[in-house]
C-alpha cells in the first residue's frame, strides 16, 4: 500500500512528575498543573461542576464512575484541530504536514455519576473503576498513568446528550491544553505511526477492522464528535485513531468498551505497522458497527466488512471487538465471512467464566484479552474520587468493571489461561 | 494449619471390597497414604473416610457425615485420595471435594484424568493426574504437599501448565510478554504460513439440535423466555440487567398476556413494542390458538422468565439447567424459548 498519510507524526514529550503550581506549563520532564485553571477552563453551562485533581501511582486513591480516558495531545501544526469534533475543527484531510504534540505517562480521566445525577437507574451504568494502588492498580492501565481527573457534575435539569457532550467536550479540552504545554519545544521521541511504504507485493496483504459501537446516549462512539449509530463498514484512514477523531462516549461495561486513549493509541496498527514489508503489507483499516440490534444487521455488516476486507486485497484481517456478549456475535460472524471469502482471520476477544459467548467453527486463531469475569480482591483506599455511589469499597471487583481491564482493541497484556 | 485427608475403605486400613460399605468414620492422625504426606512434608490431623459402596449408594447420607466432620475440624485445606484409577473412590473425592469448595475450603485431589471424579469435582479441586495404580503415588505425594501446603497458606498457586495440576475449566487472568494487538499480528503471520494457534479453544458445550418432538399434537409445551417478561409492577424484582435469578409465573386461566397485567423489565432492547403487546416476548397467544387448533397438546401451566442481558456465561447455563430440570420433572416435551 502506497502510503497517503505518511506526514502524520506522533512527537511523545515524557512526563516524570506533576507538580501543582499557579499556572499550567511544562518544565523539562515536569508538568505543572493549576487544577483551578484548569477546571475554570473546563467550566460549561452543561455543568454544574468540573473540578480537577492530579493523582499519581501508588496513591492510595480510587477513581470511580470513570467515563472515558484520553491522551493529553494537541495539534502543534495547527492547535484549532485537536480532537475534531469535541473541541477542534473537524477536516478529512489531516493538514500538510500534521504534528501532534503528545504527553507520555500522563492521562486525563473524567468522572461523573449519571445514577447520582439522575440520568440513569440503578446498575444501569456498572461501577467503573481506576485504582492508583492496591490489588486492583494493574487491572486498568491508567493505575501506571498520572492522571489528571476531570469530575463533572451535571448542571440541574440539563438534557443527558448535553450533558454528556459538555463533559467530552470538557475532557478534550483539558487534554489539549495540558498538551498545549509542549507547543515550541523538541519532543523526546518522534514518530511516524502510519507511514506504510511500498512493500514487497508477494507479503500477504493484511486489513484490520475496528468494531465500535454506537447505541444512544452514554452508549455511543463519536466520530468528530458525531454520533456512530448509522455507521456501516467504511474504510478509514488509520491517521485518523491517532489523531483524536475517534472518541469514546460509552460508560458501559468499562473493562471492555474502548477509550478514546485506545484509539489515539492505536495498537493495532502499530502492531501491523512494526512487521508491514517484512512479513506483511498493510491493507487499510475497517470501521465496523458492533452490538448491532438484529440477525439481519449483523450477517449484513459482518458481509459488508468482508466484501471490503476483499476490495482491499486482503488475505488476512485482524478484528477487533467492542463490548461483550452482542457484540461477540458480530465478531464471530464476521471472522466468518472473512473466512468463507478466503481471508485468514484473528479476533480479539474477552472470556467470561462460562468460556464465549458465542463462537463459530471458522473463528480457529482467537487472541484473548482476559477473563472479564475475575474477581479482584476487595480494597479499601484512603481516598476515593468520583463519588463513592458504585466505587465498590471493600468489594471483590469483576475485571470487567476496571477501566480497559480487558480491552479487545489490543492495546493491553491481559490474558486468560487455563487454571 | 489443620489439615483433613479423605480416603476410601481400602486406604485407610478397613479392608478391600469385603469392607466397601463401611459407613463413614473419622480417625485421628494420618491413616495409609496419610503417613506418605506426612514425610513429605504436610501433616494430616484428621482423617476421614468412606466405604466405596457405600458413598454410591447413600451418597447424600455420607455425604452430609463427612462434612459435619469438615465443619467441626474448619480445616485449611482438605485433600483427598490419591485415588489413581478407581472410578468409585475417584467419584467420592470429586464430589466431596465439589462440595467443600463450595465452602471455599481448598482441596487437592490426585486421580487419573478420565477418572468420574474430575467431572465430578465440577472445577472446585486442583487435581493431580497420576497413573492408574499406586506406583504413581511417589510422584504424586510431592505435588498434592506442595500445593495443599500453599493453599493452605492463602497464598496464589500458578496456572494448571506450570503447577501441573488438570485444568478446573477456569480461566485466570495472567500478563502476556506483548499486547494483545501484537500477538494477534503474530498469530496472523502464523496463520498465513499455514500454522494456526489460538488461545481460546473451542467450546466443548456445543448443544446439538435435539430430535423433533414426534407427536406435537399429544404433546406438553412449556413456555420460556430471557425477554425479561413479568407481571406488571414486576412484583419479583427481576433484575433488568446481569439477572441473578430467574422466575416462574402461572398461565392457569390466562388466554393471553395483556399489556395492562404484563410487562417487559430487559435493559437490553427498546421495549416499546413489546410492552404494547406482551405476547411479542412470551406468544400466548399463539400457543393457545395452537393448542385449540389441535396441533399442541396442552401447555404448561406455567411460564419461565429471566431478563438475558449481560448475564454472565455460568449463570445463564445455570439458569438452563435449573430450568430444563423444573420441565423435566413437569413431563414437558417441548419448549418455546423466545429470545430477545
């Protein structure tokens, strides 16, 4: 594949400490934060609070009713274009030559109880957690990261869809601007995530497909700040995951729904990316519609991300998952299709206790990405952040209710084994 | 620690198949291969044991003999056997050792591996596999030591391949040398060389299309649903989402499920239409134009209900099986399950 986005540059400024201070900036590998100048910069009239506070691994902290995770990034070519859609200008085109400015080690996690709020019932949304310490820390990957946590309150009466994109919006916002501290200095480490030259065209031509999913609100996937609910199978630029243009707006299922940080930090093609013109080329990239709501919707986009897969000229795909159960069905089937065209398939999965919950004869090369039904021993931190309404102190805690505790986009170690 | 070793007649010194109906007793100390363990390193306060025959033929009896003694001793580990071979004495360790996991005791089996009591033990025990006589017992004593010895401890046992003990049908969560995207790249690259692997198997459980109901005219059908169907107000509290329970509801003078008596609680769909019309989750309706059409017999006199929706895998096969029981006693040969 003849690369079209090979200008796009990740440029990583590592960050060993946070420190708070009166204004936020940067000073080498220290990032000083003013958590009120950050959350007077987060206010909305969606919100009825945003407060913001840093905390780092190894504190005795619990984070709950975490919403979403995202990478402190902006756009150092032009910064009115970070995170298109939430807070920047939405284009196709990515610029001439697209820099983005990212911080390493640091995350931005945003906190609201809906339940508490009013907005949902009760287990309508499960707990969602991040443990900095305890026997929970390395069950989310943001228990590793220092995270600057975004807690939003919703302003009285505010309609959820708005109070939801205030809170995107809010997060985004933050992430560029703890970013935004790098602009005019030289990063650490500079990187061309999707730069795929020409490749020797005997290597098997390889596509990926990301699921998302998109059902309504506090359910949704946004692309440029767009709701997914109508998406059907459509080739995507991969610059597009590093670039912010995907982000998350699903608070369901926290340990297997993705984060807008996974897309930023798109494994998947960086996995195939460190192995394109050595024993393979990299075909393109599917976006796929998952937890699709009939039989006939999910034969037909598993059909569709097939016949696309085959456009493409792949031989082989690497399909990812969103969510478990229903979804697990649009996985398999269209492991499937891709299969019965002839296309050697992977799947990213999760295992529940039960084993699948569903599996078909042609899903043979299964990546699992861990058990989302095992039980974590109960903590007790000093403090928690978030509300302690479904922080679960002093609970034994399933995976699946730890942030990315088993996310099926590839991003982290987990995996389930025999025992 | 306290430690309660399980042995069958023969073991624990009573005799072979002459004394196979030997009741239940509980022993001081270790007895027979108890004193094997001792050496080893593990010492055995307690030792309780069973007549092959008679455990299988008062199996609830010994049963709840052995355990009282498990209760009063509140021991830290229970090992039973090893049983090696033996179909009767392997099937008590397994469903002794099933029940004392229940009460979240730890318990270290060793047997063969097509032996009854490793279904039997249902995923509860770490079992040992051995060979089928007691020339496996000096290979066995160390590994059933070292692992009741750290059970006991509280502390983590590794993963059935490192630990050597059978797989309990468990999957437990580990740390790979690389993310998930990069082994499946690997896999791929594998796969396309012609050497497929995976790290998921294929479920055993498959069910299989069961043969046609031969007479449905004569026939009893029940009526099942995981559509979250109740009586409106839903009385029962069934849960709207990851349901712990699931209910059961009469039909006896019900022609038809209204929408001002019923209801739908599922989080998982838009259930607008299916409250307007109640027969859309559990049809009714139909089955009872059936029946006085003549192609049903009759239906059960009861509906089966729970609410499918992020139920996790075990209990759903849970639920199942629960439910397949109830029909079964009920002499129903037919079932209408309506998902959602």
């Amino acid at each position: 594949m003849s690369s079209t986005h090979a200008d796009l540059a990740i440029a990583t400024f590592a960050i060993d400490e946070i420190v708070e201070g009166t204004q936020t900036g940067r000073d080498g590998t220290t990032l000083i934060v003013s958590p009120p100048q950050l959350a007077v910069g987060a206010g909305e009239p969606a919100l009825a609070e945003a407060t913001v506070e840093v905390v780092r691994p190894g504190d005795r902290v619990r984070i709950s009713n975490v919403c979403d995770a995202v990478v402190p990034d902006v756009r150092a070519d032009d910064p009115s274009r970070t995170f298109p859609g939430p807070v920047g200008t939405a284009d196709d085109h990515l610029g001439a030559e697209p820099v983005i400015h990212r911080l390493g080690g640091v995350c931005v996690l945003t906190s609201c109880d809906w339940e508490g709020a009013g907005y949902v019932g009760p287990d309508e949304l499960p707990a969602s957690i991040v443990d900095m310490a305890g026997p929970g820390r390395d069950r989310s990957p943001f228990g590793d990261t220092t995270n600057v946590v975004l807690r939003c309150v919703p302003a009285p009466g505010v309609p959820v869809g708005e109070a939801d994109a205030a809170m995107r919006r809010a997060g985004a916002t933050l992430a560029r601007d703890l970013a935004s501290a790098t602009l005019g200095h030289t990063p650490d480490d500079r990187t061309l995530p999707v730069a795929f030259p020409d490749a020797d065209p005997s290597l098997p031509a390889v596509c990926a497909i990301v699921q998302v999913a998109s059902e309504g609100p506090l359910v949704d996937t946004f692309l440029d700040g767009a709701h997914l609910r109508d998406l059907r199978p459509r080739a995507i630029d991969p610059a597009w995951l590093y670039a912010g243009r995907i982000t998350n707006g699903a608070y369901d299922w926290p340990g297997v729904r993705n984060v807008t940080a996974a897309y930023q930090e798109a494994a998947v093609i960086g996995a195939l990316a460190a192995v394109h013109g050595t024993s393979l080329r990299f075909a393109g990239l599917i976006l796929a519609p998952g937890y699709l709501d009939t039989a006939s919707a999910k034969r037909a986009s598993a059909e569709a991300s097939a016949a696309l897969a085959a456009a493409m000229g792949a031989s082989g795909a690497v399909c990812t998952t969103f969510s478990s159960g229903n979804s697990h069905t649009d996985t398999m089937l269209t492991v499937r299709a891709l299969e019965r065209r002839g296309v050697a398939t992977v799947a990213m999965v999760c295992e529940t206790n039960g084993g699948l919950t569903d599996h078909v004869d042609e899903a043979d090369c299964l990546i699992s990405t861990g058990n989302e039904d095992e039980l974590v021993d109960p903590w007790i931190p000093d403090r928690v952040i978030g509300g302690e309404a479904g922080a679960r102190i002093g609970l034994a805690t399933p995976t699946v209710n730890y942030l990315s505790g088993c996310t099926q986009l590839g991003n982290d170690v987990w995996t389930a084994v025999p025992a | 620690m306290r430690v309660v070793h399980y042995l069958n007649q023969f073991f624990a010194g009573f005799g072979a198949e002459e004394a196979a109906g030997h009741e239940p007793v509980r022993l001081e100390g270790p007895q027979g291969p108890g004193r094997a363990f001792a050496a080893a390193g593990l010492h055995v306060d307690v030792t309780i044991a069973c007549g092959d025959d008679r455990f299988a033929l008062d199996e609830a009896a010994s049963l709840a003999t052995l355990l009282a003694w498990i209760d009063e001793d509140a021991p830290d580990v229970v090992i039973a056997g090893p049983s090696f071979g033996s179909g009767r004495y392997g099937y008590a360790c397994g469903v002794l050792a099933r029940e004392v996991a229940r009460r979240r005791i730890p318990v270290v089996l060793a047997m063969t591996p097509d032996s009854p009591g490793v279904l039997a033990a249902e995923g509860g025990a770490y079992i040992v596999p051995t060979g089928a006589n007691v020339a496996a017992m000096r290979h066995t004593v160390p590994v059933m030591t070292g692992l009741a010895l750290r059970l006991a401890a509280g502390e983590t046992v590794g993963t059935a391949g490192d630990e050597g003990y059978l797989p309990r049908g468990l999957r437990v969560n580990v740390r790979a040398d690389d993310d998930a995207a990069t082994r499946a790249v690997g896999a791929l690259v594998a796969k396309l060389g012609g050497r497929v692997t995976t790290e998921i198997a294929p479920p055993a459980d498959r069910v299989s299309p069961p043969p046609p109901v031969p007479d449905l005219a004569h026939a009893t059908v029940a009526l099942v649903t995981e559509a979250g169907c109740v009586p409106q107000g839903n009385p029962d509290r069934l849960p709207t989402r990851h349901a712990n329970v699931w209910l059961r509801y009469p039909l006896d003078g019900v022609a038809s499920l209204s929408a001002d008596g019923y209801e739908t609680v599922h989080a998982g769909f838009d259930t607008t239409d299916a409250n307007l019309d109640p027969n859309r989750l559990v049809p009714l309706d139909a089955a009872r134009a059936l029946v006085d059409a003549g192609r049903i017999g009759t239906l059960h006199e009861e509906f089966f209900t729970t609410s499918g929706v992020d139920t996790p895998v075990a209990v759903a096969a849970r639920f199942g099986q629960e439910i397949a029981a109830e029909i079964r006693n009920a002499g129903v040969d037919a079932v209408i399950l309506t998902g959602t």
